[in-house]
C-alpha cells in the first residue's frame, strides 16, 4: 500500500485454486523481496553475472561455486549474532 494511500494501490494476479488459503499467497508475495535481494548480492557480490566462457560445463560450474559462496555467507550470517543480540 502506498503511504498515505486510502486504498490500496498494488495487486497481484495468481492461478492458484479459488480453495487456496489466504495465507499461502501474501506468504508468497512477501518472498519475492528475499529472492530480488539474493540473486542481486548473487550478481554483484559473488561474481554470477561475471561469467564470460562458452560452454555449458563451465557455466555450471561458474553457477555451482557463486551458489556455493552464497551459501557459506549466508549461514555465516545466520550464524553471527547481530549487535545487541548477545
């Protein structure tokens, strides 16, 4: 909802069944912004985009390792308390 907005001003269209709980689409909406924010610190931070060879095992392999990295940083992250916390 836009701030200051009566109404609210965004929507988002789906096709999943009219049984379907309320619950699983906002769920699924508000993921979006982790996988936007992912796949950019994929790109920027960990070298995803910077891939520049020609064959697909490369590309795999390029892919696997940037996933790999995503992974150490990420449970490192998960795993250091933040400030306050301890």
């Amino acid at each position: 909802m836009t701030p200051g907005a009566k109404e609210p001003t965004a929507y988002c269209l789906s096709d999943l069944p009219a049984d379907t709980p309320t619950r699983t689409p906002v769920r699924l909406a508000k993921i979006r912004w982790r996988i936007e924010h992912d796949y950019r610190e994929l790109k920027t931070g960990l070298g995803l985009s910077h891939f520049a060879g020609q064959s697909f095992p490369g590309f795999h392999h390029h892919v696997t390792l940037a996933s790999a990295a995503h992974l150490f940083i990420t449970r490192k992250r998960l795993a250091t308390p933040k400030a306050g916390e301890a």
